[in-house]
C-alpha cells in the first residue's frame, strides 16, 4: 500500500520580497556611511594631536594632500619624493588646474606632517610651494578632546 503525501507546493515557498527588500536598504545604508576621508590618510605619517584643532567650516577647493613623514619623505598620490624634489610633481598639479582655468592661488596645499618631522622641514616644503605660486595651506593635526 502506498502511502501518500498530500502538501500544497505553494505552501513551500516562501516569498523573498521582503528580505530582498531589507538587504538592499542595507547596501544602501551602508554606502552612506563609507568614510571617503580615508583616502587622504597615510599610516607612515602619525599626527600631532592640538587642543585647537578644528574641522574646516567649508570643503577646500582643490586639495592637494602632501603626506610628510619623519624622515622628511613627502608622498603625494603613489609618488615618494623630498622637498627638493617635489617641484616637478607640483608641476603636475598646477598643469592640470589650468586645464581647469585656475591658477595654483586656487588650490589648497594640505600638510599632513607626522609629528616628529622637524619644523624647518614643514618651512622649507612651504616656501617650496609657495615659490611655484601655491598661497593656501591647511596643516592637519589630530583633535585633542577635552
């Protein structure tokens, strides 16, 4: 004698909709939480923690990101140079802002100097900029909490 199994096949099925649903809000969610920000960062480079330090009130128009370490290497992008060597690099950059009709005044220079790059050396990558017309910088710090 054969027994039988009576189910109904739509009962088996389960509808996905639902859980397809909550996986793309997730995605979603976090997407928008992705810190971009970790791009600019460098873990050669330690920085210096202020008590003064604060965020920047408005986004800098054309970051330039120099990463400065404590043996006085700057790394720009994939690129390993000096102070004296930096120039050509520059270069680059203010090539590609007049390819955007600006000028290197335009631009913003940010230092991320580790924090036991001696000053003398920060000066000299400053004047250095400075002399291929660059005029704003933005030196990053660590914020101290109180």
């Amino acid at each position: 004698m054969k027994i039988r199994k009576s189910y109904d096949s739509k009962m088996a099925e389960g509808d996905l909709t639902a859980m397809i649903d909550m996986v793309f809000q997730l995605i979603i969610f976090f997407m928008v939480l992705i810190n971009f920000s970790q791009d600019d960062q460098n873990d050669k480079v330690k920085l210096p923690s202020s008590e003064l330090a604060k965020p920047p009130e408005a986004p800098l128009t054309f970051p330039i990101v120099l990463h400065l370490d404590r043996t006085s290497v700057i790394y720009i992008g994939t690129n390993v140079v000096t102070v004296d060597s930096i120039a050509p690099l520059l270069r680059t950059e203010i090539d590609l802002l007049k390819s955007r009709n600006q000028k290197p005044s335009d631009a913003n220079i940010v230092i991320r100097g580790d924090f036991g790059t001696p000053g003398g050396v920060v000066q000299d990558l400053i004047k250095k900029c400075q002399d291929l017309g660059f005029e704003k910088f933005a030196l990053r710090v660590r914020e101290e909490l109180p």
